[in-house]
C-alpha cells in the first residue's frame, strides 16, 4: 500500500525480472525509472481488463515503435494512437496487461537522438473498454450457467424426480380437450394479432386473411358447442325413452341428429371454401409483387447500360476531338519549321548583300589612296557600274549594318511564335539573354523604321492599355 495514496501498485508478473534493465529495440530504446522513487500510481483494474493506456509517448512516435516496444507483452490485438503522445493498446488475454504495465516510468529514446521529440517518459495504466467488459460478462454468465447446470445434476442425483400422475381420458374427451384447446388458442392469436401494434404490421391482405380465418375460428367453435349441447339433449333423450319407449320419437331424434350433421358438414364446407379463397388472393398478391420486383429491376438494369452506352459515346466524342486537337497543333509546328527556314535563308542573304557592299567599300577606299589620274577615270567607272545596285539596296533597305540584321531575324522568329504579338519589354527581356548591351529604345527605333516587317497595335482599354508589336513581313509575300 502506498502512503497517502491508498493504491496498491501493480504486481512483478513472474516471466519479468524483478530489477528493471535497458530494453533495447530496433527502432528505440527503452531505459529504466530511478530504483528510489515510488512505484507508478494505476487505477483499479476493471473486470476483465485487456486494454491499457499509454502515455507520455514521443512526437515522433509511430505506430510501428509502438507495436515494436509492446508486442513483447504479447498478441496485440489493436493499437488507437491520437495526436496528443497517447494511445491505447489491447491484447488478447488479461495477463499481457501486467506484462505492459511492468514498462511504466521507462524512458523511451528513438535510435541515438536526443531531440526532445524523440524522447519520452512512457505511463501505463489500465483503461476502461466496453469490448472487455462485454466479453467478461459474457464470460460470468457462462460460468454461471454452468454452475446451475452442475447443481442440477447433483440434485437429481440424489433427489431423484417422482413421475407425474397420469390423468385418464377416453378418446372422445381427449379429441374434444385437442379441439378446445386448438380453437382457443387459434381465437387467442386473432384477437392479439387484431390490436393496432400489431395489426399495423400485416398487409392488406394478411388482414383480410386473419379477419376471414376468425370468422372461421369462431364459426368452428360454435359448431363445437351446438355438437355437445347436442350430445347432452341426447343423453337427456335416452334418459327418458327408458322409462317410456317410443318409435316414433327415436325416428324423430334421429331424423334432426342427421339434420344437425348435415349442416355442420355444410358449414365446413363453406369454411374450408373460404380458406381456399383466401389462399388464391393471398398467392395472386405474391405474385404480383414478385412481377414488380421483376420489372423494377430489368428497368434498373436498362437504365445502367443507357448510361453506360452514353458514357462511351462521349468518351469516343472527347477522343476524336483530342485527335483533331492533335492534327491542328502538327500542322502549326510544321508552319513554324517552314517560316523558320525562310527567316534563316532571308538573313543569310542579308548576310551575303552586306559582305558584298563591305568589300566594294574596302576596294573604292584602296583606289582612292592611290593618286593615279590615269587610272582613277576607269576604277571610278568600274565601281560606279559595281556601286549603283548596293546604293540601291542600301538606299531602299532601313538595315544600317550586320548587327541590325540579325536583330531583325531573331525579332522575327521570336514574334512569329507569339502570333498574338508581344511588348517591346517582353522582346528585349528576350534579346538580353543574347546579348546584355541591347537597349529597348535601340530595338524600337529599329523596328519603327521596318513598317513592312513590324507593326505595332493597342490592346486592351483604360488603364490596362498595352502596345504590343506583331510580325508582318508575309503580308506582303501574300498579296504579290
């Protein structure tokens, strides 16, 4: 008993050693509480007790450390972890618990981290469950069942039963006693049948039944009274034709017993025709609640296979446009390729014309230099047949130099993929990744001048008001 708490502490189960040692496991380790201090408070043990919590658990504690640590108590059955360090563990027989509970004030420390997430201070105590304590009521009432049984048998064994007495009856009182009893107990069973808790219950057509085979009930049992006051009149009628004997009244009684006999036969009649009737509608109603059924599912089934056929159509549908879709984008990609191309072959031609013009300037420069009067006449002749189709071309072309050139090519192909057209800031961002000392108003006043290839539009109204610049220079190959 501990002081001042008035808890007993768990006992040592004999399979544990009595000197708590480091547990160590796979994923963790388990270090023993300080052999001084006090043994852990628990609560009392409820009756059949499997189940135990657990407490104290690390933040990183998983399911798996968990059934890694108890599983050496036993079978665990199920483990309930929450978010909050705690769970509950539960076991297949009572005597794992005290195994779990023997793992009380250890210290728990995942792997070699000393992280304050993965180390715990772990709290066994034993935990109220309704499957526990339903299986141990259970397990008393078998018990006690067992118990009566085995004193019974004692007892009749050395008490044993005297025989009941046998009562004597003909067989004419026993089949009216069967009769009787037959025929109250069947009265008993319309008129419990016929109170509104349970005559809510019968459909209507078992009500017309049970209100038809009381009616029978009844008819019967009267039949039954009208046969027994007959028997009586007669026994009356016997007693008197022995003191005076007359043909001519025994011709009589026998003429209204045969009469009485007659219609209780008809009345019978009557009665099993109506229970026959009573069959025919009850069978026809079972019938057609069994088409119904029937119908009602060869509907439902129609109408899955409707929706089945309609999911497939639109699927099919959604394919051909994905494939359409698909042919589209191909046809796009080769229009890229080709106009790709012809900007390559534009600028190598460019290329070319501004190498040609640069060695005639090269050439017109070294004749000058010279000083011959006499030759002067012919070169400048020369380079004046040889200058006139470059000045031409230079004259007409904005293209001032190489450079410029090739900005137009890359400006080119690049708007050409953006065929919505593209801000000058979203050009020269681009451009800047070629080279870092292009400017935007460079890049502007260049495609300013090139009005046949680069044209600028406004989009958008107010405030979000853009200029964007499009790609133009097949307009012109279009219209010649």
């Amino acid at each position: 008993m501990m002081p001042g708490l008035g808890i007993v502490p768990p006992p040592i189960p004999p399979d544990m050693p009595a000197v708590k040692e480091i547990i160590h496991c796979k994923s963790c380790t388990l270090f023993p509480p300080n052999p001084h201090l006090p043994p852990p408070a628990t609560r009392e043990r409820p009756p059949g007790c499997k189940t135990v919590f657990v407490g104290g658990l690390p933040e990183n504690g998983t399911e798996q450390i968990i059934m890694e640590v108890f599983e050496q108590c036993g079978e665990v059955i199920a483990i309930r972890k929450s978010k909050k360090n705690f769970c509950h563990i539960r076991f297949a027989e009572e005597f794992m618990v005290d195994k779990a509970l023997y793992l009380s004030g250890y210290r728990i420390r995942l792997g070699s981290s000393t992280d304050k997430k993965d180390t715990g201070r772990l709290h066994v105590d034993f935990a109220q469950a309704r499957d526990d304590l339903y299986e141990w009521e259970c397990k008393q009432r078998m018990l006690a069942r067992e118990e009566r049984h085995r004193r019974r048998l004692e007892e009749e064994r050395f008490h044993p039963p005297s025989p009941p007495p046998v009562v004597h009856y003909s067989d004419h009182e026993c089949s009216i006693v069967a009769e009787k009893l037959k025929v109250e107990q069947i009265v008993a069973v319309y008129h419990s049948a016929s109170k509104q808790k349970a005559w809510d219950h019968f459909t209507k057509a078992q009500r017309k039944n049970i209100s038809v085979w009381c009616k029978q009930a009844e008819e019967i049992r009267n039949i039954h009274n009208d046969e027994l006051m007959g028997i009586r009149r007669e026994e009356e009628m016997e007693m008197s034709d022995e003191e005076i004997e007359d043909p001519s009244e025994m011709k009589e009684t026998d003429e209204s017993a045969l009469v009485s006999q007659v219609e209780a036969l008809k009345e019978e009649n009557d009665s099993l025709r109506w229970q026959l009737d009573a069959y025919r509608n009850e069978v026809e109603l079972l019938k057609q609640e069994h088409g119904k059924a029937s119908r009602d599912e060869d509907t439902t089934k129609e109408q899955q296979l409707k929706l089945l056929q309609q999911a497939l159509q639109g699927m099919q549908q959604h394919l051909l446009k994905v494939q359409d879709e698909y042919k589209k984008r191909e046809a796009e990609l080769e229009k890229v390729k080709e106009d790709k191309l012809k900007i390559e072959t534009l600028l190598e031609t460019l290329k070319e014309q501004q190498s040609v013009a640069n060695e005639e300037d090269k050439e017109r420069d070294v004749t000058d230099g010279q000083g011959n009067e006499s030759s002067m006449p012919r070169v400048c002749a020369c380079s004046q047949e040889k200058e006139r189709p470059v000045e031409k071309t230079l004259s007409n072309s904005p293209v001032k130099s190489e450079r410029e050139a090739l900005l137009v090519g890359i400006i080119s192909t690049f708007l050409h993929v953006h065929p919505f057209g593209a801000s000058i800031e979203y050009i020269c961002s681009y451009l800047q990744r070629l080279d870092s000392k292009i400017c935007t108003t460079e890049v502007e006043v260049l495609m300013t001048r090139l009005q046949t290839t680069f044209k600028q539009e406004l989009s958008g109204v107010g405030a979000s008001l853009e200029k964007k610049w499009k790609f133009c220079g097949f307009d012109g190959l279009k219209m010649t």
